[in-house]
C-alpha cells in the first residue's frame, strides 16, 4: 500500500493533545486508520532564521513533521497573502483583501521552503496529498525540486469566478502552479467550473472533458469531494453531552424559551452581522416571539492579525449591544453572544438542545456545522435547520429551509416558519436531512479522493474490464500488473465516489 503524504498549512501533533481546525476533525480518521507522514507548520513562531531539516514526532503508525516560521514568514505568508488576499478572494470578498507584492513574495518562498524541508522525507511510492489556499504554489515547487510522486490538491473554501480572481495580479501563476498536481479536488461543482474557465482563460489550460484540463501534454484531472462528518458518532456525542450539567445549566436559564443556535468562527465570509440583522427583523415583525426565543451566537475570535476580523468584531459587538437594548427586557435578553471557542462535545449538546440551527455564511466551501446540527438532533423531535444557499453544504442538504443571508426579511421569514414548524413536517425534514449524511465519513471521503488519485496517475491500459461493485467493495479482475496494487481491490462504495 502507497504511504500517505498530507501537507497542510498547520500540523496538529500528537505532544500538544490538540486538533487544528476542521481539517484535523476531517483527516483524523483516514489517517488514523492508513498511517503515513502529516507534514506542516509547527505552529511556533522561530526567534531567528529557521532550520531548512524537518522536526518529526511519531504517533502510531503516523508520522508528523514540521517546520517553524519567523515572525516576517508569518505575518507575509499567513496573515497578509493566505488570510488578507486569498481567503476573501476565493470567497467572493475581493473589497477585503490588501494586496502587497511583498507579501506574495513570501507566501512563495516559503511554500518552496516546505518544499525543500519535505523533499528527504519523501519516498518512491508515496502519494502526496496537499491541502488548502495556504499551500496553492507547492505542487509546482515540488516538481521544480524532482518529484515526481503523485500529487493531489483539494481546496476546502470556496473558488470564484476567474472575473473576481484577476483582482489579485499573483492568481494566474498560482493557477498555474496549481495545474502541476495530478488531482485537483473541490467542495461543490460549481468551485470546480470556475477553476476550470479560470485555468482556461488565465493559464491556455484546455478542458478535454468535463473533469480533466490539459496544459503542456499533461492531463490534469478535477473532482468534486464534499468533506464529510461521521454522524453516527456525533449523534452519539450530542445524546450524551444534552444529559450534562453545562446543558442542563443552559436548559434552565432558557425557561422555556425556544433556542436558535449559531456556532460560528468570528469571520467576514460567515454573514454574522447580517443574520443579527434577520434575527432583528424576526422580533420586530414577530413581537409575539419576545420572551419565546433566544438566540445564542457562538463567534471563535480567530486571525486577531488581520485587520477586517478586528474591524468584523467591533461591528458584530455594536450590533449585538444595539439589539439587546433596544429589543430587550429586564427579564428578557434576546441575544447572547458567546465570542470564544467552545469545546466540540459541548457544542454538540448544545446543538441537541436547539429548536433551529442557523447557518448563514456569505460563502462556504462546505460548512460541517450545518451537517453536524442535522446529527445533534432528536430524530424524535428534531430542530429546523435554517441554511444558507451560498453555503458548499446546500448541495447536499437541500431539505433545509435555504435562505439567502443579505436578506433580512427572507432571513426573518425563515426563522419564523422554522419556529412555526409542526412535529411532522420538521421529522420529514430532517429525515431526508440524515440520508443526505447518514452513509457518508471523513474516512469514506479520504479514501474516495485518494482512490481517484490513483486512477488519475495510473498508466492506462488498451483494454480493461469494468470495475464490478461487490457490497463495499470494487474488485477489478483481469487489471494489469503494472497498474498500482489499490485499484484492484479498493475498499468504497461506488456509488459514493465523485
């Protein structure tokens, strides 16, 4: 079996007993049960000028490799290029960003740097998976240096169109760039048209079929992979976590009313100011929901460097304020605003718990929380989730009530009818919700892309018999020898694969 490579921007290692974002939460189980190599930044901020060999800790059959950066490394290439340029870039969001040259420079040099440090880790028969805006140029760096591996990429946010990329003067050589994977994989169909007429019109990429480019005689193949949850296990969690004193706490100080819940990190690209704005809408159309509802708003501060968060919480903080006091009781607070990360298990009663789970981002790559809230819930007596459209997660999840969040009377009309919802049509809903993500895990998503990755790579033969599903499992009679030994019996559901 090919060793796993996965390169992402931050690594989350054994020693510190912590999980690094959602691509931690989605990677945690293929990698737990496939093994391989995680390479990345380390985190920690170097005093001085950084070692070009990689540190490397081992946990089970992974091993986690990483690389410090300076302080000039991080502020360049995290903040202000990754987070400042391409981050609202990709999510449609160009009056955002702050383009430097400067700043390109750096996100460059130092995806060659993780290049270099992960080039003698590699093997022959690796597969190199890379991960993320953050790491869009290391696919050509890789080449540059001689590998020769198998590559694939997946961005988890969101690819614009190529209208709103020729804003930042660096995206048509990322792109580029980008086109020396193998494999390039995205959320939704839609992320995955527009970076084929963005690599059409900005690099002279030629689209042969409607997932495969080819530039300078190599066949570059596109997929689309939602990233998936395990919702049986999180089901499970949110049963238990309800029971708890944090939940029951929260149980009594609602007496009675109905809880609208948002677990959000603090973000322009989550729409947080304009669903206070619905929110406020609802209560001024509806005066007969005060004292009957609550909105509890969880906003993880994140990114603290770059100037439109800290713009986005001083925003966020006047809104909340001007909508208690004017809105609120002595015996009523209509909102409350909780900005700083919660503990996943007690998000996940807390989702339970919840009547409506609202999910509003301007733009989303997916949204796993949208899909979580569907797993938190009492099949019994489930919630109403209340979703974006712009959202990646609407493509699977289209039983929600979709809403478009700039506006706040549709907004407001969908809260009114989530909380209107009788117990029939709210256990439909939510039924046809569950079998969009009952089947579905991070391992089944991990193991459909790297399945892929194979395929693309594979020498093609003359002639070959179809691949014959058997339960779970493809079995492919008759491959020839010189095909990779995965594709004769690789364990997925056919019909799950993108």
């Amino acid at each position: 079996m090919n060793r796993l490579v996965v390169v992402s921007n931050r690594v989350p290692l054994p020693s510190s007993g912590q999980k690094t974002g959602g691509l931690a939460v989605a990677l945690d189980g293929l990698m737990e049960k496939r093994g391989g190599l995680w390479f990345g930044w380390s985190g920690t901020i170097a005093d001085g000028p950084t070692a070009a060999l990689a540190q490397v800790e081992s946990a089970g059959a992974v091993d986690y490799a990483t690389i410090d950066l300076t302080q000039e490394e991080h502020d360049r290439y995290y903040n202000n290029f990754s987070n400042g340029v391409l981050w609202p870039l990709l999510h449609t969001m160009p009056e955002l960003m702050k383009f430097d040259r400067r700043d390109a420079q750096a996100y460059r040099e130092v995806n060659a740097r993780i290049a270099a440090s992960l080039q003698p880790l590699l093997r022959p028969d690796d597969l190199i998976w890379v991960h993320d805006y953050h790491l869009m140029p290391l696919p050509a760096a890789l080449r540059a240096r001689g590998v020769k591996n198998p590559i694939g990429f997946f961005l988890h946010v969101p690819f614009a169109s190529p209208d709103v990329l020729t804003a930042a003067p660096a995206v048509a050589s990322l792109v580029r760039d980008l086109l020396a994977a193998d494999l390039i994989g995205f959320q939704t169909d839609n992320d995955l048209a527009n970076f084929a007429a963005t690599a059409q019109s900005l690099t002279g990429a030629v689209r042969v079929s409607t997932t495969a480019l080819l530039l300078g005689g190599r066949r570059i193949k596109l997929g689309v992979f939602p990233v998936e949850i395990e919702p049986r296990s999180f089901a499970r969690m949110a049963a238990e976590m309800a029971q708890s004193e944090p939940c029951e706490r929260l149980r009594r100080s609602l007496q009675g009313e109905r809880l609208i819940l948002g677990v959000d990190r603090l973000d322009p690209t989550k729409g947080l100011v304009q669903r206070l704005a619905g929110y406020r809408r609802l209560l001024e159309k509806h005066t007969a929901l005060h004292r009957q509802v609550t909105l509890l708003q969880i906003a993880a501060v994140s990114r603290k460097d770059v100037g439109s968060y800290r713009r986005l919480r001083s925003e966020l903080d006047r809104a909340a304020g001007n909508l208690n006091a004017e809105l609120g009781e002595p015996d009523w607070t209509p909102l409350r605003l909780i900005a700083k990360a919660s503990v996943r298990p007690a998000v996940a009663g807390t989702m339970r718990l919840a009547r409506v789970g609202l999910v509003t981002p301007l733009r989303d790559g997916m949204n796993l929380v949208a899909k979580e809230y569907v797993a938190a819930q009492d099949p019994a007596d489930p919630g109403v989730l209340v979703l974006s459209r712009f959202a990646g997660a609407a493509r699977q999840l289209e039983a929600a009530l979709l809403v478009n969040p700039h506006d706040a009377d549709a907004l407001a009309d969908a809260l009114d009818a989530a909380l209107r919802m009788d117990l029939a049509e709210r256990q439909a809903r939510w039924q046809a919700l569950w079998a969009a993500i009952e089947n579905r895990s991070p391992v089944v998503w991990g193991r459909s892309f790297v399945a892929s990755l194979l395929r693309a790579t594979a020498p093609t033969p003359e002639a070959v018999r179809p691949l014959v599903p058997v339960g779970e499992e493809i079995v492919a009679p008759h491959l020839p020898q010189r095909m990779p030994a995965e594709l004769e019996t690789t364990i997925l559901d056919p019909r799950r694969l993108n």
